[in-house]
C-alpha cells in the first residue's frame, strides 16, 4: 500500500499532536497507533476517509520521529504487539519495566493495559 505523505507543514502540526497525547498515556498502560490518532483532530485539507485510512500509519511515522521525552514505548500496534523494527526488544523491556505484560504470542492485554484516552 502507497501511503501518501502530509506536506511537511501538516506534518509538524500532527507530530506534535501525537506527541502531546503520547506523554499523556500513564506509566504501565499503552496505546495503539490508531487510537492515539483518533484523538488528533484531521489536518486540514485531508479528507475524513484519507485521515481515517493513513492517520494510524502518519502516527507510526510520527512516533519514529519523536523527541526524547516522549514515551515511545507505549504506543502499540492494534493487534496488541510491538511492531517489528529496530528498538523492538527495548520496547518490550520498557514495556515490562512498568508492568506491562505479555502473553505467549507476544500481546498485550489491551483490555487490562489499554489506556483510556485523554480526559
């Protein structure tokens, strides 16, 4: 799948979005791409089905790019796993530092670890 790039200037402003609600998400709880996304409202120009299609791959980009404060570890891929790349092991050892746990497979419990949301 082609994934198509949002202009660098929407690009900044929905990075930083992300991030705000990435140093949200509380110690020994995580989130999936998509629902980080979901609380970012749609850059403008981008249509609602294009935001709703890409916004969890343009959180993925985002979350590849974050600053050092940012809690990168708890952001998930929507299956409950931490997607495979370079980082992945410190992920899960970050992940189980605060008390995350992981099932056989490899998962997440996102009923028990899934964070809320913001407010």
């Amino acid at each position: 799948m082609n994934i198509p790039q949002l202009p660098s200037d929407k690009r900044h402003v929905f990075n930083d979005e992300v991030w705000k609600i990435v140093r949200l998400i509380p110690a020994g709880k995580v989130s999936t791409y998509g629902q980080v996304a979901s609380f970012v409202p749609p850059p403008a120009g981008v249509t609602p089905e294009d935001f709703k299609a890409f916004r969890a791959r343009w959180a993925g980009q985002a979350m590849a790019d974050c600053p050092p404060d940012v809690p990168w570890q708890r952001v998930i891929n929507a299956e409950g796993k931490i997607s495979p790349r370079p980082g992945a092991e410190m992920q899960r050892q970050l992940l189980e530092g605060e008390g995350v746990t992981f099932d056989a497979k490899g998962r997440v419990d996102l009923k028990k670890f899934g964070w809320a949301g913001p407010g």
